[in-house]
C-alpha cells in the first residue's frame, strides 16, 4: 500500500490488511501535483514517513529514498538510509540494479533492510524519454533478470517490478528467493502495489 498521510495508516481500507506501508516518493506527482518525483525532497521524505509510521498499527513501513539522497557517494546513502530509521521506518527503497548493489550491501551491512525497485524507475524517466514499459527487448529483459540476482545477492529482502512484461516478470519472480512486488507489471509478482487514493477514488 503507497499512502503518504497518517490517516492512510488508519483507514479502514488499509490499516488493518496491509502488510507494508511504501511512502513513495511519488508524493511528487500525487500530492504535489508535480510532473514527476526528481524535486522531492529528503526532509518532504521524513515528514511523510514520520507521519505515517506513527499511525502504522502493524504494517511493515518503507520508505522510498528521493532522488540524490543516495545516488552521490555510499557513505551518505547508508546516512540517509538511516534517517528513514530514525523516523520510523523499518526499511528503505531505493531504485536501480548494478548502479546502486554497492549501495545495498552497505545498507544490509550496517542493519538497514533494503528493498530493490527495477523496470520503470520513476527518477530515470529523462533517461526513458518518458514513462514507458522497460524490458520488452531481449537484452533488455536479461539485463533486468541480472540486476535482480545482483540486488537479492546484495542483501535486498524484496524488489518492486514496475512495468515490465508479465512474463518478465514471472522469470525473475521464479528466479528469486525473495519476494518480488508487482505494479503494472502482470500477475505473476509476489504482491501488488495499491495506491491507496485510488482505492478511495481521489
């Protein structure tokens, strides 16, 4: 469940079934009103977080690291990554494969639990030319399915797929002992993402 609000945490279509809380940083977009999530921010980040983990009756709280809060050096993400904790959070989300496994292994190394988000990463959009499916071409399949064996080996509990094929999706879900959860990215994942204002039609 996405939410950014403490009264996400307490709705009655989400608190008492949700077994994880994302405070994405597609509150950008959602919230903001914003054209994408590059501007978000990470004291934007912790507010929401800490508003949100207070109000978490039992669901797993995650929260999405912003843009540059992890991209520069390792030392200041596994910093960042800390600050998520130091609010409430019980793990963090960052985006990317190769790019970010050292990144991961010193989250992990240091308590931080860590989950992966491959596919359509929101702050690579430029790169993307825009909001599109990623991995329909071959090579472009495999190296997705490579990224996700680096992220589990690097000590990511679980990794979001964001529209990628189904069927990719059903090969790197197969090909992992962690959870893999899907948004727009077929049926085959471990777990859905759900957006909990558009559960509720906002």
């Amino acid at each position: 469940m996405s939410g950014w609000r403490s009264p996400c945490a307490r709705s009655r279509r989400s608190g008492p079934t949700a077994t994880a809380f994302l405070v994405g940083d597609s509150l950008g977009v959602v919230v903001q009103g914003k054209k994408d999530t590059l501007s978000v921010t990470m004291e934007e980040m912790l507010y929401h977080t800490r508003l949100v983990a207070g109000a978490a009756q039992r669901a797993l709280v995650i929260a999405d690291m912003p843009f540059l809060s992890y991209q520069v050096t390792v030392d200041e993400a596994v910093r960042n990554a800390g600050r998520f904790l130091q609010v409430g959070a019980a793990a963090v989300k960052l985006e990317g494969g190769a790019a970010v496994v050292d990144r991961v292994q010193a989250m992990t190394r240091f308590g931080l639990p860590v989950m992966g988000h491959l596919g359509m990463t929101p702050q690579s959009v430029h790169r993307y030319g825009g909001y599109k499916v990623q991995g329909k071409e071959r090579e472009k399949a495999e190296a997705l399915l490579a990224d996700a064996k680096a992220l589990e080996a690097a000590g990511a509990f679980a990794i979001v797929l964001e529209a990628i094929p189904a069927s990719l999706a059903k090969t790197i879900t197969e090909a992992l002992t962690i959870p893999t959860i899907g948004i727009g990215a077929g049926p085959h994942c471990d777990g859905q993402v759900l957006v909990l204002y558009d559960l509720l039609g906002l």
